[in-house]
C-alpha cells in the first residue's frame, strides 16, 4: 500500500512497513519511513524568500557623481565596515600611484610588527639602496642607525623614500623580495589592477640603477585598489593613527627642521595659519602622492558620528587642489550616507521560526541569526527596503544531540537604495537558540509507532 505525506513542505510517496522494523528504524539517522523505503529524501535544503517594504520616508535624494564637477582621472568613495562603494570616478583604471604606494609597505611593516617578526625599538642599519633613493627624503647615509619606529614615522609622516627602502628591506631581506611580499598582498587583499616595482612609488628611472628591476614595468594602481588597501589598513592595524596625525616630527637633534606632515587635511591643522583653509573634520589620514607622472594623489579617511569613509582622487593638477577635492568627495558621503543596523543580532526570521530536528526530544528547535546586519542608506531613511533569503541544512543533517548555537542555515540580506549604483548584501549564519537533546529509545519507539499509525490511517482514509 502506498501514502502521501507532507516532509519540509513537499509531498512525497512511501510505501507502509511493519512494526517488527521500527527499531531497525531508529538506529538510522535518516527519517524512519523513507530510510526503509529505500527513498532519497525529497529536498537537500529548505529556501524561504520574504520582503520586507519599507513605508515612505524623508530620506535624502542622492546626487549624481556629475554633480561633483570632479577634475581628476579617477576617484571613490568607500565605507570600509560594509565596502560599499558610495561614488566613483573611473575607479578601475590603473595609474601611477606615487607615494600612495607606501600605504603597502606601511600595512606589511604593521603587520611584521604585529606578529613579533620585528619590533618598533629594533635597530636598523642603513644599507647602500636606501642611502641612493631620491626624492622625498630624510638623507639617510650607509651605516646610519634608527629605530624602526623613526623610519616609519618618516615614510608615513615625511613620505621618505630612503626609509621606506629601509624598512622594506629590514622586513624582506631586500627591496627586490619585499615588492614580491607586496604583489602577493596585493592579490590576496583582491586588489585586481595593482602591480608594484618598487616600495616608495618611485618611477623606475628614478631608482637608483642598480636596484632597478630588470622588467621594465611601472607601479599601477586602481583608485579602487587604493581605497581596498586602506580599508584593511584601517581594519587590521586601527593604531594607524598613532602616526597619520603627526602634524611635524624632528628626526634627529642635528636637523634645523622638522618633517611636517604632507597632508594637509589633518583636523589638527584647523589652528596652522597654513594648512587651516584645508583642515577637514574627523580627517586623521591615510597617505600623499606626487611625481610628474601620476600628479597629485590622495587616499583619504576621516570619521564623523561613528562612520568612517575612505577616498581616493587620483591626477589632480596641485597639491592643494587634491585637498578640494578630496573635500568635494567626502561631503558627498557625510552629506547623502549613514549607517543603519537593518536586522539585530539574535533575530528570529518570520516563517522560519525553528527547523526539524530528527531523533530530538523536541521535534524542532528554535533559531535566530548569530549576528547583525548594517547597511549604508541615504540620511534620513527610516526603514531601509531589505530583501531575505533563507536556505536551511538538509533536513537528514539535523539529528539530535544539536549542540547551542550549533549552524544550522544562513540568511541573506540585500538592500538596493535608488540612485545607489549597486545592491548591498549580507549573509548571516542562522544558529539553534538552545540545545537539542537526543530522545531515549522508548521515546523514539512511541513516536515511530505514532507516525506508523498516523500514516496508515491516512493512507485507509484516502482510499475512500
């Protein structure tokens, strides 16, 4: 005789068994009835998809990038917590990055240091490589010794190419190994149109010539790229500041005068009669560049009512007119973008409450998301329109005992704000609120006898 019987939403045909074999049942973690039918269950994983509409709100009209009136060969705009790229300005091209280069050996200089491979008070002995280097720089002669923290406040501070080199070949053994530590970070960090030749940003024919690479190749680097290596600067080293808002610093007694900071934005600087016109609030770095080639580069970041936003602006014609526009860029974010949390954590998702539980004291459990979910939506927004989609495990996985906070799914979340240029997503794993105990035998027998009956019962009443 066969039935039908709803598993996971879905119909699905068995063929009645006998008493004698429930035990048999039992032992098998797949659902008694099909395991000994010899059927595969129907689905592998539950999908629900619910949207939410938001009402009206008095939420802000996002300008065009048009608006900005932006004279440069390429600029962005990020939010790092989420990635949301909130404007862009040919954002993909690769270009002569300057000195903004150095955000690379910064980063990987940061990261030796967080992992004890050197230390900030380590000496350094200057070798003949750096002691060449022209450009920016502190004048740096074979034999000198300083601090790797003294370098680093010159390369960041100063933009100094000599202790740049330094440094780089302090971490790497050499200039020539520490580029290739630089392109395989470059590639791991997803960063599609980069390739670097050196660590400072110097144009190959402004290397000393001995120490040039034997491809002849120029560093690129997308203002896309840029932007994504700030945000895993501003991620996994957040101590960044600690040396972006030096405004000057002497590096040896001996000199007349100190190194002041190239970037004139600095919220400090609103009290330097110089740099005060510039001055940007919660602006606290990232990293200049010049050469005739690439002209006046900046990477950005400043932070205000809790969120930071980093931009790039790429070719500017002066050192000042890469500030006014940086300045036109971040408007446009603090202006037209703030951040929302859309969903809590330990939310609980409407008609995907709990999900079965075979062989469980309880027949289901009770799930919740493990964390929250924020987006970037245009200021004023009350109630973002937001997109779910659930996919659950296979229902043959969930066997008891299912520990606390145990995965037992994910969920999606998108948003898409008009004049927005992409959608956002998030996915959040979906865990049991508590833990699912394992039935006794007895238990497990009675509910087998139950579902037997119950089934058969069903199957005589479908034959009238």
């Amino acid at each position: 005789m066969k039935h039908k019987r709803k598993f996971n939403g879905k119909q699905i045909v068995i063929k009645t068994a006998t008493v004698g074999l429930l035990l048999n049942m039992l032992m098998n973690p797949v659902i008694p009835a099909l395991a000994e039918a010899g059927k595969t269950p129907v689905t592998t994983e539950g999908a629900a998809t619910t949207t939410e509409t938001a009402p009206k709100t008095n939420a802000v009209k996002i300008p065009s990038v048009e608006s900005l009136n932006l004279e440069l060969s390429s600029a962005i705009l990020i939010e790092p917590t989420t990635g949301q790229v909130l404007m862009a300005l040919n954002p993909d091209t690769p270009l002569p990055p300057a000195s903004m280069t150095k955000m690379m050996t910064e980063y990987l200089v940061s990261d030796a240091v967080k992992k004890g491979d050197i230390s900030w008070d380590q000496k350094v002995i200057i070798q003949e490589n750096a002691s060449k280097q022209v450009g920016s720089r502190i004048f740096l002669a074979a034999g000198d010794e300083h601090t790797v923290k003294e370098l680093y406040i010159a390369m960041a501070v100063g933009s100094a190419n000599d202790a740049t080199v330094a440094l780089a070949e302090l971490v790497s053994g050499s200039e020539e190994q520490f580029v290739e530590l630089m392109n395989q970070t470059a590639q791991k960090m997803g960063m599609k149109n980069t390739y670097f030749i050196n660590s400072t940003g110097l144009d190959r024919a402004d290397m000393p010539k001995k120490f040039r690479p034997d491809l002849d190749k120029e560093t690129v680097m997308s203002a896309r790229d840029a932007a994504t290596l700030a945000k895993f600067i501003v991620t996994d080293h957040p101590d960044f500041t600690e040396f972006t808002t030096i405004q000057s610093y002497k590096f040896r007694d001996r000199d007349t005068a100190p190194i002041i900071n190239y970037n004139w934005m600095l919220e400090a600087n609103k009290s330097i009669p110089n740099f005060k016109a510039y001055a940007y609030p919660g602006l606290d770095g990232l990293k200049t560049g010049h050469t005739t080639n690439a002209g006046n580069c900046f990477t950005g970041t400043a932070v205000r009512d809790g969120m930071r936003l980093i931009s790039v602006v790429m070719g500017a014609n002066s050192e000042a007119h890469r500030f006014t526009e940086t300045k036109k860029v971040l408007d446009y974010g603090f202006n037209n973008f703030e951040i929302k949390q859309v969903v809590a954590p330990k939310a609980v998702i409407a008609g995907t409450e709990t999900v079965p539980v075979l062989k469980g004291k309880n027949k289901d459990v009770s799930i919740v998301t493990d964390e929250g979910v924020s987006f970037i939506v245009p200021k004023g927004t009350v109630s973002p329109e937001v997109t779910t989609t659930v996919v659950t495990n296979d229902p043959a996985t969930l066997v008891a005992p299912i520990a606390q906070s145990s995965k037992v799914g994910k969920v999606t979340y998108s948003y898409k704000a008009e004049g927005m240029q992409a959608a956002q997503e998030k996915t959040v794993n979906l865990i049991t609120v508590e833990e699912a105990e394992k039935a006794g035998w007895f238990k497990l027998f009675l509910r087998a006898i139950g579902d037997f009956f119950g089934d058969l019962f069903s199957g005589i009443k479908n034959l009238f």
